[in-house]
C-alpha cells in the first residue's frame, strides 16, 4: 500500500511507489477492508487522516491526494462492536454506503445476468451459431439460490458452455456444472431465507 525505498528489506533493489502514491490525484479501490490486520488498519487510518503516507525504510512521510472506495463482504458495524475493526477507521470510510444485496434477493437481475454473461462467452468464443440455454436450464438457473453470488453464476455458465455437447445447454448440462459446496452447517438456523421458503 505505501511503498518502499531501496535497501530497505533484503530484495528491495529499487524504489517503489506503493499503492496509495501510483492512484494519485485519483481513486484507489480497497477490496475486503474488512480482513485488514489491526495493524494495517492503524497505517491506513493515518494515511487517510494524514493525506501522506511512509513509504518502508522512509524517515519523512510522502503526501498523497488519493480517493478511497472500499468493497467488504464483512457486516463493519457489527465488527467494530465486537472489536475486530477500528472505529475511527469505519467512520473514515464510511461516508457513502452501498449495500449490495446478495443475487438471491435480486430476483429480476439473475435473468439480466444470464442474459449478459451468455453474450460475453458468445462473443469472446466466436461460436456459430451462438450457444443459447433450454428453457429447463434457464428455469434451473433462474431457482437456485447463488450461495456463490455473481461469480458463482458466471462460472457455472462458462462451465456449462465449455461442457455442453451442442448450441443449446440442457438442465442437465448446467446441473452438472454446478460446484456444490457443502454448508458449513446442517441447523435448520442456517438455511437462507428466500423466495419460497417454507417455514412448515
């Protein structure tokens, strides 16, 4: 993130800029904040408090103009509640908050999704004539709950093309080329609660 001088580790043959001085006067994207070491957390919340950053094996901090855009997949306020994410940090970062739902709470996008990422892997694999879904794999794709969000549906469909035998992907197809990952839990508190979902 902050960069290094040269000889300031064993294998640091050159300066280096760090992350935060390579965005400058632009914006830097922090994916996961929510998994920053304690210690990380201090630096970071300095160099935003700051604007300037210390690269390793520097005696004067460097200024920095950078914006900040964090993704976490981690509940924050509940983190720094329980310790495990500094709050002065969270306040810093938190100025406009996203919630992205998970894809099973977004019924109408899956369908938009499917849609795209069949255009992707068409276009990028120069198939004629294009690959299309039957409807039992779009009605099966369109019901499962996407533990694994967008990603998960993403690679399910490029599996699903890599594998099929013809243009058209059947539900077997793509019931096969879904990964099923055991819950870490069987309780009945751990089953999501979605569309249809039985409470009997």
């Amino acid at each position: 993130l902050f960069g290094h001088k040269r000889g300031a580790f064993t294998g640091a043959d050159r300066d280096r800029d760090g992350h935060f001085k390579a965005a400058e006067g632009g914006t830097l994207f922090l994916d996961e904040i929510g998994d920053l070491p304690s210690d990380t957390q201090v630096r970071l919340l300095r160099a935003l408090q700051e604007k300037e950053v210390t690269p390793v094996g520097a005696s004067k901090p460097v200024k920095v103009d950078v914006r900040i855009i964090a993704a976490t997949h981690r509940d924050l306020q509940a983190d720094v509640t329980a310790g495990r994410f500094r709050e002065d940090l969270f306040h810093r970062l938190a100025v406009g908050i996203i919630h992205l739902p998970a894809l099973r709470e977004r019924d109408g996008d899956i369908e938009l999704l499917i849609d795209h990422f069949l255009d992707q892997l068409n276009a990028g694999a120069g198939f004629e004539p294009e690959v299309k879904l039957s409807l039992e794999a779009r009605n099966f794709l369109l019901a499962h709950p996407w533990p694994g969000n967008i990603r998960e549906l993403y690679h399910t469909l490029v599996r699903s093309v890599i594998w099929s035998d013809g243009d058209t992907i059947t539900g077997d197809e793509v019931r096969e080329a879904l990964l099923q990952v055991a819950p870490r839990s069987q309780g009945v508190l751990d089953r999501p609660l979605h569309k249809g979902f039985d409470l009997q």
